[in-house]
C-alpha cells in the first residue's frame, strides 16, 4: 500500500475535494461523480493510496499527517449539504485521515452533530458503536468529578482493539484487557472514572451529539470490571 506524503495529500485531496467545492469549473454534480469513482474503485480493492500517519508517543495514537476541518463544509439553502459532506468525509477516512477538528460554534452548532453522523457512517457503523464524543467538553463539570471526555477518549482509542462492535461484547485477549484497563486506569485519575458517575444526567442537555452520557459510561465502567486487572500506578 503506497503512503501518501502530506504534500502529495494536500495535492490531491485538496484538489479533489475541498478545492473542487470552489472551483467554478466543478458543479456540484461533477464533484459527486468524482467522490463516487473513488468509493468504486475502493470497493474495487483500490487502497493504494493512504495518507501517512505519525505516531504521538504519550498517547499511543497514530494521526494522520492531514486532517479534515469541518469549519466550511458545503451548503445548500442554507444548511449543511448533508450528502456531499458525507461523501467528503468518506473520501478522506478512505484515504486514511483519522484526525477531524470541528467546534460546537461552527456551521451554527450542526458542524459537530453531523460530524458525529458522517463519521459514524464512514466507520460502517450506527452512532452506538464506537463513540461518537468530539471531546469538547461542554458537559464539564460534572458535579460528582467524572472526566467524561478524558473516559470516551481511551474507550475510543481502545475500542477497535477490544474488538468492540454495537451490540457485542468484547472479544479481546486477556492480554488486550490488560492493555486497557492499565491504560484507563494511567490516563483517568481514579475519581474521575466511569464509576463515579451515579446517573444525575446533568450532562445530558449539554452535550451537542445528544449522547446518552450516563449509559455510556456505566458500559465503559463494566467493560474495566471485566476486564480484571489491577490498577496501575499513575
């Protein structure tokens, strides 16, 4: 699989999509016929190209060397165009982009909420899955010391190796357990786990993505319970 440079990436993904949106040669039907030839020629088996990633060693993550801002997305009267967007973040999750920035003020606060959508469907998966948290952190404080975006991030960063699919219960090796809850229990100080949270909901109307915080976190805190290992130091 060829790695694709950010110079290159800027080039042709640039070019390709976010330069294509203002480019008076492009209608908005061109554009989508372009993004569908790519999504073919993937499912053709076409993967070739993919965007270089970096690994960032105090998290562990690996982010790609370009990222997708969702400050200027297409519209149409007046809204987010839903479908080419989709079709966007498609293309760039495709071609290997892991790092999305939006903010809750964008697009008049719906930049985040179809993020989360769009995101979720690149990922083949309802918004149950994986979750769908931006980490914004409009719903601190939590008034009984929850760090519920520090949580949802090592979920998150955890949860394709944990196997974790909706509806499904992990399937991870011991070892992968391990792995995690040493992580969780290294990056969320120990009031400021899952555990803590005793359903008050105060979250709840704070949260842009409209997540069922409170569920979400006693599912991360019985996914540490099972997973059994003892906790780390900090």
């Amino acid at each position: 699989m060829k790695k694709m440079s950010r110079r290159t990436a800027l080039k042709v993904m640039g070019a390709g999509i976010l330069g294509l949106t203002g480019m008076a040669a492009w209608n908005r039907d061109q554009i989508i016929a372009f993004l569908d030839r790519d999504a073919a020629a993937h499912e053709a088996g076409d993967d070739s190209v993919q965007v270089k990633r970096r690994l960032y060693p105090s998290s562990g993550t690996e982010l790609s060397l370009l990222g997708f801002g969702a400050m200027r997305l297409p519209t149409r009267h007046g809204e987010i165009d839903e479908e080419l967007a989709q079709k966007m973040v498609d293309y760039a999750y495709r071609h290997g982009v892991n790092y999305y920035d939006t903010a809750y003020m964008y697009h008049g606060g719906e930049s985040e909420a179809f993020l989360g959508r769009a995101l979720a469907m690149s990922l083949g998966k309802s918004a149950g899955s994986a979750i769908d948290c931006t980490y914004c952190r409009y719903c601190d404080p939590c008034p009984y010391g929850v760090d519920i975006a520090g949580t949802f991030h090592v979920y998150n960063t955890w949860a394709e190796r944990l196997h974790l699919g909706e509806g499904e219960e992990a399937t991870a090796s011991d070892g992968e357990r391990t792995d995690f809850i040493r992580h969780y229990h290294n990056e969320v100080a120990k009031k400021a786990r899952a555990d803590m949270c005793i359903h008050c909901d105060e979250c709840l109307p704070k949260c842009p993505q409209h997540l069922p915080i409170p569920d979400l976190l006693a599912k991360i805190n019985q996914l540490a319970g099972a997973a059994g290992g003892k906790e780390a130091s900090t």
